[in-house]
C-alpha cells in the first residue's frame, strides 16, 4: 500500500512539474512580435476629425492580434511626463473590463487614404 502511495504522489509530482513547464514555455513563446517601423506612418483621426496624424519612423509596434478580414492590431506604447489633458473613460459592464478604440494606420501613399 505504501509503495502505491509513493507511486502515486510521483506520479502527481511529475504531472505538476511538466504542466508548470508547459505553462512557462507557452508564456516564454507567446511573447508579442515586436516590430521597428522604416517610414513614418499615417494615422487616421478619431471619428468626425477630417485630419491625419504622422507616427515617427523608428516607432516599435507590439503585435496584438489578427482579423480573418486581413487587418492586424498593433500597440504603441509612449512616455508623458505628467497626465495629458483629457477625459476619463469609465468601463461599463457592457465592455466585459476591457475598453478598446482602434484608430487606423496607413504607409504614405497607400490607396485605402
């Protein structure tokens, strides 16, 4: 009974052990691609502003996530010294915790400007 027992708690042991790797390894591979752009790149304003912006060349873009329609969500990440002027953006429920507002991004001469 006692051998059982050992066999057992080896056998529980072992499977904690690899499911904590595996965990660790998809963790260490699922990290985001990261990308460098080579141009500045335009980026679309807000609903209802007719203007563009310009994102710098040399601005690293994280990738987040693809669309079957063939678009791909990126993040940019940048410093402010202090808190910008603006408003709060409350969550709501209906926004299950997280609240995501894309804006495109376009190369310079792309035909979809």
């Amino acid at each position: 009974m006692g051998r059982l027992f050992r066999r057992g708690c080896f056998a529980l042991l072992f499977t904690a052990f690899g499911a904590g790797l595996g965990v660790g390894v998809e963790h260490y591979l699922d990290r985001p691609d990261m990308l460098k752009t080579r141009q500045a790149l335009i980026i679309e304003g807000p609903t209802g502003d007719d203007r563009t912006y310009q994102l710098p060349a040399g601005t690293v873009l994280y990738f987040d996530r693809a669309f079957a329609e063939g678009h791909v969500l990126y993040h940019a990440y940048f410093y402010y010294h202090g808190e910008p002027e603006g408003d709060r953006v409350l969550l709501e429920p209906k926004h299950k915790g997280s609240l995501t507002v894309p804006t495109w991004l376009y190369a310079p001469g792309d035909p979809a400007l």
